[in-house]
C-alpha cells in the first residue's frame, strides 16, 4: 500500500450549537481554520439526520431521512482538499430508542441536538481528491498507487 507520513499537528475540541446543520458546521470550522488533512471524530444527539448509501450498480448516491430523535454513536471521517477547499468526507453511525442502528455517508439536514466534536489536525502534504474514472467518486489522488 502507499502511503504518505502525518504527524499530529493540533487537536480542536468542541461542541456545536443544537439547531446547527451537523456537516455544514463541521465543513464551515474546517474551512474558517484552514485545516486541509486530518480526521473527526464526534458523539452527541440530532433531531433530525440525513444520510446517504452509495449504489454501486448505478453508481450514485442514494438519500436516506430519519425524522426522529436519534444518538450520534459514532461519527468518523477525514479531511482532506476537494476543488480547492476543505472538504469532510463524513460517516455517521445512528442508534434509536430500540437500541437500533444504522448510518451511512453524513449529508446536509441532520440537525444538532448535542455534538461533542475533536477534529485532529496533521502536518504534512496536502490529500487533495479527484474524480475516480471507475467509479465516479472523488478520491484521494494517491488512492490509484495502491498495489493489491
């Protein structure tokens, strides 16, 4: 596998304001400190969530709206540059009040009930995504040095 080598350059912690568009306010913190690679991490609560499942077969997002009260059991991602901004490429694991949980790719309209929020900063180059041709996502641009 390739690879390139990070080292921790900063920690923010914090929590957004309930009511806050979950990803908008991830994407306009990283975008307002200039952090161009790291990852997030969050747990809380949201009143609302939207999430997306990629279709491998039509190769296209599919949306997925969950209007009710639901835990953030887990919120993971990456940062890295797509077209020239930052951009959070965000997963959410939900759970509802039966114990159930289900997630997917994190979209605009899940609404902050609670969120506690660490994003780790890394220096080192910049991961800038591209278009992949096979499978029209936007990928790391090293992602294609990968041996199997």
């Amino acid at each position: 596998m390739s690879h390139h080598a990070y080292k921790l350059k900063q920690t923010y912690i914090g929590q957004l304001r309930r009511g806050t568009d979950l990803l908008t306010g991830i994407t306009d913190y990283i975008i307002k400190n200039k952090i161009t690679v790291g990852e997030v991490r969050g747990l809380g609560a949201v009143s609302k969530a939207v999430v997306m499942y990629f279709n491998q077969k039509t190769e296209a997002y599919e949306s997925i709206t969950f209007d009710e009260q639901l835990e953030i059991l887990s919120l993971y991602g990456n940062i890295s540059m797509k077209e020239y901004d930052p951009f959070p490429h965000l997963h959410i694991t939900l759970g509802n009040r039966k114990g159930q949980a289900f997630g997917g790719h994190l979209a605009e309209g899940t609404i902050v009930y609670v969120a506690e929020i660490m994003i780790h900063e890394f220096e080192g180059s910049k991961l800038v995504r591209e278009r992949d041709n096979k499978t029209g996502l936007y990928l790391w641009d090293y992602q294609r040095e990968l041996i199997v």
